[in-house]
C-alpha cells in the first residue's frame, strides 16, 4: 500500500508498505476520505506542539471496514474514528476524561495517522457512519471537538460568545454556540472566511478584526457587557493575548485552538472579573455521536465548509498549495 510521509518540515515523500498486521482487538480499514486538519498543516510548516518526524499525517478518517473482531461491525460497514488513543487507567480516563489521559496518543501526531491506504485501529475507536456522505464522515473529528469546545463553556440560550478565527474549527464553535441560542459574533481578519460562515450561518454577526476598532464592535454588539463566553479558534498567539479585553465580568474564556508559546494577560484585570480560563482537548464519544445525529437529522451541514477536494495520489505535490492565502483555502478533504 502507498502511504504519505511528512519526513520533515516542508516534505512530503509517498512510499510502499505492507498491510498494517491484523492484531486481536483491532479493524482494518480502508481509508476513503480524509480531512486536511489545521494540525497537519502545521506539522508540515514544522509550529505544531506534541510532534515528531518521520509521521504520517491525518486523523480525520472516513473508511470501510476490511476485516474486524468488533462484535457490532462487519466487513463493508462505513466508520468514522475516534483518534485518540487513551489508557484507561490514568485520573483523567477514570473520570471519563480520556480525551485528556496523561500518556494520550494522537493518531497522525503522536503515532503514524491515515494519510496512507490502509490503517489498523483498535477497535474500541470505531463509530459506526452508515449513511452518512464519505465528506460528512470526515468532517465529525472536527465538529466533535468544536462541539466539546461549546460544552466546556457551558454557553446558554442569550448568551452573547464571540469567537475569534473563522477556520473550520470556528465555524463549527459558531454553528453549535447558534443551536444553544446564543448571540454569536465571529472575529477573523479573513474577510472570504467570514463570508463563508456568514453564508452558512445567517444569524450570525462577523466582523473583520482589521476594519475598525474591534472593541468598540464586541461592546456593540454585546451592549457593553462585553462576551459571557470568549472562544479561541485561531491558535494564535497575538489573537489569543489580546483577546483578554472583551471578556464579561464573571466570563469563561475558552481556548479551542492550540499554539506553542505561553500566554501572557494582566492578572488585575482578569482577578477582578473572576473569570474563568478553560482549555478544550479533542473530544469524547458522546461528542462523536452527537455530532453524527445533528447531521443525519439536518440540523448541520458540515460540506459546506469544505473548499477543496484532492486525490491521494496528487495530495504530495499539492499540499504546500493548502498554505497559500491565494487559494482561499477553508478545508480541503483527500479522496482515495
């Protein structure tokens, strides 16, 4: 089978390997749609945290089942997965927290992911797709963190959240923050990303964050009592220390994007709104299912994001085309 390396920074080779063995406890796949995460991007550009080369990326997965143990699935079934692999034993799994375990391996991060033909995956990680479009599978792993994301900061109906980054992962924040009944203002200084979560979420305000005095919009639109639930989704650093200022007195200031520095705010000024600062990793199961039942009851429609499509067997050439703000790049997914 053919398999996509990102042998270091900036390459990308394809080369030849056996079938994953068959282990007990685990399916094998065939990978058929994939999804171009922000994480690999930056694996490529070399910025991404938790990351070590030679790796095969990718962990957003849409396959078919090739031979399983798993009692409830059976050959030709469509999954998606859960990529993160957790111990079981650690405090956080044992409060049903795997999504944060202490020895947590990522797949296409921290072990070898799904840009290749075939993969093995215990079978615990399996989440049955049937029905679902080979793109709407792929996208889960996205929304399903977005969806933890929203949870973690327990938003309410009249809320007002603002988001900064109109990525994948910040519109998806912004389509669940919208079925909580939240008023949802997106930042981005990507004015075609704001058109497109405009375009998929009408009620939703955008703003492009270098037109204007951007604090001046967020006490607008908040009526001066600035955001209840403040959401990072660009993982940039200067967006994410400058976004301190439109947190609510009593706020909850979630960070869902992920970067590699330390984060820097004025104590006094966060102590005296006893705000609240939250992280949000991966996603669980529930999220999975969740995600899955609000686009099998069309509630949401996770194509709509996705602007590119790319064969596996171009994806080496033209993956440094995916980094080019010319290309207008939202979310590519990779066809097998």
């Amino acid at each position: 089978m053919k398999a996509l390396i990102c042998s270091e920074p900036g390459y990308l080779i394809y080369d030849e390997f056996e079938l994953p063995e068959q282990k007990p406890g685990y399916t094998l796949l065939k990978v058929k749609c994939i999804g171009v995460c922000g994480t690999d991007i930056h694996a490529f550009e070399g910025t991404q945290p938790y990351f070590s080369y030679p790796r095969v990326l990718g962990h957003e997965i849409a396959g078919e089942i090739v031979e399983t143990s798993h009692n409830e699935f059976k050959k030709g079934d469509f999954v998606t997965i859960i990529p993160y692999f957790n111990c079981g034993e650690c405090q956080a799994c044992k409060s049903s927290k795997g999504n944060c375990c202490v020895s947590l391996e990522v797949f296409g991060v921290h072990t070898d992911g799904g840009m290749r033909e075939y993969i093995a995956v215990p079978n615990s990680c399996l989440i049955a797709a049937e029905g679902l479009k080979l793109s709407e599978m792929a996208m889960i792993e996205p929304y399903s963190i977005a969806k933890h994301g929203i949870k973690r900061a327990a938003l309410k109906n009249g809320e007002c959240a603002v988001i900064v980054g109109a990525g994948p992962i910040g519109i998806a924040a912004a389509t669940f923050a919208n079925l909580t009944g939240a008023k949802v203002l997106v930042l981005d200084v990507n004015k075609e990303r704001l058109d497109v979560c405009k375009s998929i979420l009408p009620t939703v305000e955008t703003w492009t964050a270098n037109e204007g005095d951007i604090l001046e919009k967020v006490s607008e639109f908040t009526a001066g009592i600035m955001a209840n639930v403040l959401i990072d989704a660009s993982g940039n650093l200067n967006a994410i220390n400058s976004s301190f200022k439109f947190l609510a007195h009593a706020g909850r200031y979630l960070l869902i994007g992920l970067q590699s520095g330390n984060i820097s705010f004025s104590h006094p000024e966060f102590h005296k709104r006893e705000a609240t600062l939250l992280s949000s990793r991966n996603a669980s199961k529930y999220d999975f299912e969740e995600v899955i039942a609000h686009i099998r009851n069309r509630e949401i429609d996770v194509n709509k994001i996705i602007t590119h499509r790319i064969p596996f067997l171009e994806l080496g050439d033209r993956f440094p085309e995916l980094l080019n703000l010319e290309n207008k790049v939202l979310k590519a997914v990779v066809e097998f």
